[in-house]
C-alpha cells in the first residue's frame, strides 16, 4: 500500500500592511493634559482638587445650617412661645413628636440631600477633568 501523501497547500496571498486608526486618541489629549496635572500635583492640579474640596465644604455648611436651624430652633421656639410646646397631638406633646419623631425623617432627608448634591458636585469635577481642552 501506498503511503498517504500530503496535500500541498495552495499558494497564500501577502495581507496588506495593517494601518492603524485611533480616533479616540485625537479627542483625549486635553484630558490626558488636565489628568497629568492631577496625577503630577502640579499647581493646576491642586488648584482643581481643592475647588472639588472647597464645593463639598460649602455643601457640607449649608446643610449643616439647615439641621441647626431645623432642629435647633425647635427648642427655642417652645421657649418664646410656650403656648405652641403645650400643644398636643394624638394625646403626645408637639415638642416630643417634633424632637422624637420627626426629627429622624428630617435628618434622613438631609442625609439624603447631601449624597445627591455631593455626587452633583463629583460629577461636575469629573466632567470638567474630561472636557478635552479646545
């Protein structure tokens, strides 16, 4: 018996030379520039962070006021106008429902407020990091 041969392979064509397109590269080098600038810690870099930390301080204030404000006048109020701390609702002092009850509500809203306005403002820095420089 004769052995099996190999069947010869048809002849290949050359592929053309691969040519390479990177558009995202062109519409990056702005933010690559203001990205070094924070990596490095250049003056501009640092002017940036601390815009970021600066806007999460004022937020932080405001709503730190708010509470004051909300929770800390209460008692206040019941101490000019006596009247309005002898009112009852459902059998239970206004005051204990207001300092007691409500006020968890309250605290959660704020708490809430400030995670969404906190991210607003992160989203703010991370658009501005990302714009490409014109």
């Amino acid at each position: 018996m004769a052995a099996p041969t190999d069947p010869v392979p048809p002849p290949r064509r050359p592929e053309p030379p691969r040519t390479r397109i990177v558009l995202a590269e062109v519409s990056r080098r702005g933010t690559d520039r203001t990205r070094s600038e924070l990596t490095e810690q250049t003056r501009v870099g640092e002017a940036l962070v601390r815009g970021l930390v600066r806007a999460q301080l004022a937020l932080a204030l405001r709503l730190a006021v708010v509470v004051l404000v909300g929770l800390g006048g209460l008692p206040w109020l019941f101490a000019i106008a006596p009247a309005v701390g002898r009112v009852t609702v459902a059998g239970v002092n206004l005051p204990w429902l207001l300092l007691g009850v409500a006020a968890f509500p309250f605290l959660v809203a704020v708490g809430w407020a400030y995670v969404r306005l906190a991210e607003r403002n992160e989203q703010d820095f991370s658009d501005l990091v990302q714009r490409p420089e014109r």
